[in-house]
C-alpha cells in the first residue's frame, strides 16, 4: 500500500470485503496482525492496550449485538484468545512509537518513541 497499490479485504461474515485504496497521503493500518509485520513498513506505530476485563465487556457488548455471536462463544473463547495475546502479542507492544493504555474508560499515553 505504501507504494499506491491497493487491496481488498477480507470478506467477514459481519462486513463485506472492501477496496482499501493505497493512494492516500495517510494511512492506518490496524489490527494485531501489524505487530507481527516489520516495523520499517511503518512511518509511526500506535499499540492500544486494553486490560483483560475491559476487552471482555467491549467484546460482549459488539460481538453479540454487531456480529450476532451468542454470549457462550465470547466467554469460551475469551481466555484463549487473552492466552494468544500474551504469549505472542504483548512483547510487540514496547516497539510501538507510542503505548495507548484504553482500559476502564480511560486513554492514557504510557510511553513514546518519537522520532
């Protein structure tokens, strides 16, 4: 994208695929697969951190009403998804630019690597 190509998503049983068009003076990339991506692909990096119990509320809360997923499949599999962030996303976090901390209704910068 970086170089103007563009690319189609993926298409979500909860949102059809779409065209993300690379020809943009600014771009966000989300999501955590981008911590796994090599970081010179990025101009700045943002890492938004959410404590255990507040992402199982915001999951409930959108997986059930914007996915139509049933309340047992968010709390099964909550922990192991929680599991996969801590044995492989989490250490990624202290390479970001910046550290968002959005847990309990708050947003707090926690630390800054600004170039």
């Amino acid at each position: 994208m970086q170089a103007g190509t563009d690319v189609l998503t993926i298409d979500e049983p909860w949102k059809a695929s779409e065209i993300l068009f690379g020809a943009k003076p600014i771009l966000i990339v989300e999501g955590m697969s981008v911590g796994f991506l090599p970081k010179e692909l990025f101009d700045k990096t943002i890492c938004f951190y959410t404590d255990e119990e507040t992402e199982l509320k915001r999951r409930l809360a959108r997986d059930t009403t914007m996915r139509n997923r049933d309340a047992s499949f968010v709390l099964a599999s909550h922990q192991m998804r929680r599991e996969q962030y801590l044995r492989y996303y989490r250490k990624n976090e202290s390479k970001a630019d910046i550290l968002v901390d959005q847990s309990e209704d708050k947003f707090e910068v926690k630390m800054t690597h600004i170039i």
